[in-house]
C-alpha cells in the first residue's frame, strides 16, 4: 500500500512515528473498548487531566462514561504478572476538555506502558522513549525529570496534615518560593526544613551540574539515595537524547498515585507539557495490583498549533467538464492530473470556496490563467 503523506495531519504523522517507536522496542499495541464504567474514573479523579468525565446511561441501566484517560483502563483489564515485564503501547481516542479549546472534544492519544517487576533498566527505557518522542515531535525540546520520594521524604518530616502537605506540593509545583516560605511559617515548618524544599525548587538545570551540587549540599540533611538512582537513571538513558534531560524538582504529581522517577515534556512553541508520566505504583496498589508500573501519555490535543500552519490551497487542481463530457473521459483526466500525487477535484462548475492551484478544462486540458484562484 503507497500512503501519501500529504494527505495526513501532523498528529496523523506523529502517530505513525511514535507507534514505530514503540514497537521497536517490544511493546506491543493495546486496544480498547470506547466505554468504561463511570466508577473508574469517580474513584480516581485526581489521577485524570480533567475531572469532568462524559456519561450515559446503558442499556442495562449502568453508568458508564466516555474514556477520558487511557492508563485507568489498561490497568483495570490487563491481567497482573508482578513476576515479569508487560510492555504495551497505544493510540486510542479519549474524550475530554481540550487544553486548546476548553470544550470536550474527541481526542487522539498516544502512550505507553510498561508493568511487572519495574527495575532501573525499564525506567531507563521509558524515559528514553519519553524524549525520543519528544524528539520525534520537535528538535526543539526538553524532558524535565524528578523523583518524588525525595521530595515525599522531606514533606513526611514536616509536622503538618493532608491539607498542609498539598499547600507545599502547590508551592513546589508552581515554584512559587515567597508563598512557599508563608506558608511554612503558617504551619510551623522550621526553617531549615523549608531551605531544604526551596534549595530543591530553585536548583534546576543540567544533571552534570544539579546532581553534585544536591548532593553536597543535602548530604546529612535528607536521605540522598533517590539523587542517586537519578544518576544512574539518567546515564543509562540513551546518549542521544541524554542532553534533552533537566533535572527540575517542581515536577511533582498526586503522591496519592505517583512515586519514584516523574517526567514531563516540553516543545518550544507550546506553553504546556505534551508528555507527562513516571512510576505510579500507588495507583496500582489502590486498584489491587501487584505489579510495579511506568508509563507516559503524549497529548496530542496539545500539538494542534505545531501543525496549524495556513493551507494556500485545499486542491492542487480543479478539472472542469461540461455535460457533453464522458465520464470515461473524465476519469481518465483526473487519473493522468494526479499521477504525481497531486489532488484532483472534478466538477462541472467552479466552486466559490474553494482554493486551487490551478484549473484545466476537460475540454482542452489546458491551465487557464483566468480561472487560477490564489
């Protein structure tokens, strides 16, 4: 089968790359069913992008729910072998508010998920596709990378309550170093213990550079043991995208969910994340796995301004025939005008919307000047 590429979408092509990605290294593609009870997602709210979920009602009186997360699902039906290394790609649709928009809206995301006895290796592989897919998308990008228990080991230490901790996690996820010191002292966080969290949200930057100056400066103040995996994580990442990693602590997520290595991705020319994932054994364990999981979504939602670039023409050619014309004759016009792979569009009279290239008529099969719409 010849595709022309022409004729696919930006996020058509990034599809196509990323699943050549992916089976590359072994993951296999998961499909799905478009439905899923609504209690999935109630129960897991904060893990979803959005709580505002599609329902319906079905026939036999449940309430189901238009898929608004991907990773939810695949947990709930892939059977759990904790002893081994289940790897699984997909592209499916989701149905969700838009970041773009800010309407629900039918959207294609692509991922990958990796579950089983999770060791640094698989880390190390899913971060490398984490920025080769960012790649794949843009030269122009970066892979912010974390790790949550370090930052889950200090806040622990803090004498403060649920509600307490998820005002710090605010802080420390927008970097917001003045309200973070306000509201230490609020809750009666010591201060060297808040220096610790402000070191870590201001100290960002290349892993060369970041790891050994954390080191140094939390050695004896905070367990160093996750900065240490980061180390060997990020070096065994893939070298040539090891130079699109930053180490940035104010990538956190719902510790409720997420622990271990957390990553997000950034373009250039789009003002969010289009990647974002990590280890979520938490999540697992709350829906009764055993199995230790890794993974990442790319929003493709996310992309349409990359590939919004203005179409001059809808067609290359616009083929006009009359009444005494054979569809024979013009079948064989439009098969020879588009041999090289240009489009063809036939009718008897010149649309008024439409943008061509140029238009021929069947008659002569010749470009008339006059009827070029630019």
């Amino acid at each position: 089968m010849n595709l022309n590429e022409s004729s696919l979408s930006f996020n058509e092509k990034v599809i196509f790359a990323l699943r050549s990605l992916y089976r590359e290294r072994g993951y296999s593609q998961y499909k799905m069913s478009k439905f899923e009870e609504y209690d999935l997602y109630a129960r897991n709210k904060d893990f979803l992008i959005s709580d505002s979920v599609i329902t319906f009602t079905d026939t036999n009186g449940k309430l189901m729910a238009l898929k608004p997360d991907v990773t939810l699902s695949i947990i709930k039906n892939l059977k759990d072998h904790p002893d081994c290394v289940q790897k699984v790609y997909y592209n499916e649709n989701v149905y969700r508010i838009s970041k773009g928009s800010h309407a629900f809206k039918e959207i294609m995301q692509a991922g990958l998920e990796c579950f089983g006895d999770i060791d640094n290796y698989n880390i190390c592989e899913v971060v490398s596709l984490a920025a080769k897919s960012l790649k794949t998308i843009s030269e122009n990008s970066v892979l912010d990378i974390s790790h949550l228990k370090l930052i889950g080991d200090i806040i622990e230490g803090f004498d403060v309550d649920g509600q307490g901790k998820k005002e710090i996690l605010k802080c420390i996820g927008e970097k917001n170093v003045h309200e973070l010191k306000r509201v230490c002292a609020s809750l009666g966080v010591a201060d060297e213990s808040a220096d610790i969290i402000r070191l870590l949200i201001t100290t960002s930057g290349k892993p060369s550079d970041v790891l050994p100056l954390l080191e140094a400066s939390l050695g004896g103040k905070a367990d160093i043991s996750p900065i240490n995996q980061l180390k060997d994580i990020i070096e065994g990442v893939d070298e040539d995208v090891r130079d699109m990693l930053r180490i940035d602590f104010s990538v956190v997520d719902d510790m409720k969910y997420y622990n271990g290595i957390v990553f997000k991705g950034y373009i250039e020319g789009v003002p969010t994340s289009v990647i974002s994932g990590g280890q979520y054994d938490r999540l697992m364990n709350r829906m009764k796995r055993k199995s230790g999981a890794i993974g990442f979504a790319v929003y493709l939602d996310a992309l349409e301004r990359l590939g919004m670039t203005a179409k001059k023409y809808d067609i290359d050619t616009l083929l006009v025939y009359s009444e005494k014309d054979s569809p024979s004759a013009v079948s064989a016009a439009v098969k020879a005008l588009s041999a090289n792979g240009s489009s063809v569009l036939a009718c008897k009279k010149i649309p008024e919307d439409i943008k061509y290239r140029a238009a021929v008529r069947l008659s002569n099969c010749e470009v008339n000047p006059d009827e070029k719409n630019a």
